[in-house]
C-alpha cells in the first residue's frame, strides 16, 4: 500500500467495461507526512469517492483486485481509503480539515 494525494482527475469516455462507471484519479505519491515527494504520478480506479486534495491510500499490482468493484478488471492501482488523520511516533502529522 501506498499513501498518495489525489492531484486530478481524468475523463475516459473511452475503457474496458470492467471499469465503466468508475471515477479515473491521478496520484500523486507522499510521504508519511502527507508532503508530496518526487516520484512519478499514477491514475487510480476510485472505489470510495475520494477527491481532488485528498490523502488516500492505494493499493498496487494484484491487490488492487481484490475489491468487490474490481474483481477481475484490468486495474493496476486502486484507491481504497480516505485518510482522515495519520499519527507518527505519537505526533499527529496529517489530519483532514
């Protein structure tokens, strides 16, 4: 898993019907800070109705197959969940406004 900032969004009138319906996200990978680091940017099938400047977390390869919505599609990465907060060491580092 991976955590990434929703960066953008992306229109696709065009795809397999095993994705049809399904909102296309751009990400952005973070740190464990939610700072954006360098590192190249994906596009994420959304199965939570995550947004634009949401932290989300994302998961890559076979495991982005697992869900109900993508069971069987041809998906490399998927957003799973909208962080709401994230502690480290005790500190709170990120949290939803």
């Amino acid at each position: 898993m991976q955590i990434a900032r929703v960066v953008g969004t992306t229109i696709s009138t065009v795809k397999d019907p095993r994705v049809r319906g399904r909102k296309l996200l751009l990400c952005q990978p973070t740190d464990v800070t939610g700072k954006e680091v360098l590192g190249r940017s994906f596009a994420a099938v959304d199965v939570v109705d995550a947004g634009t400047g949401d932290l989300v977390l994302v998961c890559h390869g076979s495991a982005a197959r697992q869900t109900p919505q993508t069971k069987d599609a041809p998906v490399d990465s998927v957003v799973m969940a909208v962080l709401d907060s994230m502690e480290l060491d005790g500190a709170t580092v990120f949290r939803k406004e």
